[in-house]
C-alpha cells in the first residue's frame, strides 16, 4: 500500500518505527505541534518586557482579543476558563495550517484527533456547570416540571452527545476536505500555479474553522454558567 511522504514518519521510520509512523501519523504531527507550541511559549516567556516590541505586541493584541471576544459572550467569570479557549484556538489553528507545508499533515484531518477536542470541550463544559451551580446543576438536564423530566432528561442527554457530534466532525470535514483537494491539486498541476488558490482558501479555512470550535466551546460554556429555567 502506498504512502503520503511525510517528513516525520520518514524521521521515524528511519529508526525503525514505520509501521507505528504511518499508523499513527496524526498523533505524531499532534505532539510534533505540542513541542512547537511549548517551545514557542518558552522562548516568548523568556522575551517578555515592561516596554513590548513588535512580536510582544502582536502577540498580545491576539490574546486580548480572543479575551475580549470571550467575555463580551460569558462575562468576568469566564476569565476561569480562558487558558483553555486560548489554546485550544492556537492548537487547532496551527494542526490546520501545518498540513498546507508539502511534507507535513494536519491532525485534525483526522477523526480521532478532532473527537479528542470536542470531548475536551464536552467534559469541561459540565465541570464548568458543576463549578457554577453545585448539585442544582442536575435541573439543566430535567427541564422545569417533573412530570416531563424523563423526557426532558433524554432529550437533554441526546443534545448535549449532538455537540460532540457537531464538534468534532465540523473541524474534520473540512480539514480533511482541504487536504484532499489540495493534494489532488498538486499532483495534477504541482509545477504550476492552479493549487494556490486553493493554498489561500486552506488558510482561510484554517483560521475560520479554529474560530467556529472556539465560538461553539464559548456557547456550550456560558450556557453551562446559566441559571436553569
């Protein structure tokens, strides 16, 4: 069976994991975007200053705009959970980007990759709404007369499994759907100028997927935060 080239399984390969590098391709590039991102914040940490230069200042206008974005949707109390969003937008954004680099593959045109986010996002929006509102949390899920609470719960149960659903399948689609095409598009016109508009479109794509995750993540949050009617 043939295989993409991709530099890290090529790496890995070469010291006899293969059958492990082709397997598993999407963990390797997703701890592969791990280490870049540590180092990055290390290397950042370190450059940190009382009076910004240009990178500090760039890097602070995202922050505070995704802090900003954030709270205009939750409130002061979702400062709580604003490491999580941060990086989870930063995670998904890069995993997007990097497979439009020849030799690289974005983990999130894999499945389980994007199934591991989204249940990231399920499990900390009811830690979230467990934090807020104690054992009273349970009425979010049966609705306000017991009579229908069976019912209600059910129905509450098969949303909230929806989410994970609409998560995590949203992100894979169209990373996966980028990568297809794009491969496609070098392989048949790779010496020519044809793959880049899609090479632009995949940026976009990149960027507006991660946006779409954050957004849905804030949602589910907030909603978590809210008093039960």
């Amino acid at each position: 069976m043939a295989h993409h080239f991709y530099f890290l399984n090529e790496i890995l390969g070469a010291i006899g994991l293969k059958h492990f590098a082709h397997e598993y391709q999407h963990v390797i590039h997703s701890w592969f975007i791990m280490l870049i991102m540590i180092a990055g914040a290390f290397f950042l940490a370190r450059g940190i200053k009382l009076l910004p230069r240009k990178g500090q200042n760039f890097l602070e206008i995202i922050i505070e705009s995704l802090e900003s974005f954030m709270l205009e949707i939750t409130g002061p109390e979702g400062k709580a959970f604003f490491p999580f969003i941060a990086t989870i937008f930063l995670y998904i954004v890069v995993c997007n980007l990097i497979g439009l680099v020849p030799g690289f593959f974005s983990p999130t045109a894999n499945y389980n990759t994007t199934l591991s986010l989204a249940l990231c996002t399920f499990v900390l929006t009811h830690i979230i709404g467990i934090k807020f509102h104690g054992a009273k949390y349970v009425k979010h899920f049966l609705g306000p007369s017991l009579v229908l609470a069976p019912l209600v719960f059910i129905i509450e149960m098969i949303g909230h499994l929806a989410r994970v659903m609409s998560l995590s399948i949203r992100l894979f689609g169209n990373i996966f759907g980028k990568e297809t095409i794009i491969g496609i598009l070098f392989a048949l016109a790779g010496l020519y100028f044809a793959p880049l508009p899609m090479l632009l479109l995949g940026v976009l794509v990149s960027f507006i997927q991660g946006v779409v995750f954050m957004l849905l993540s804030i949602v589910y949050f907030a909603l978590s935060m809210e008093e039960a009617h």
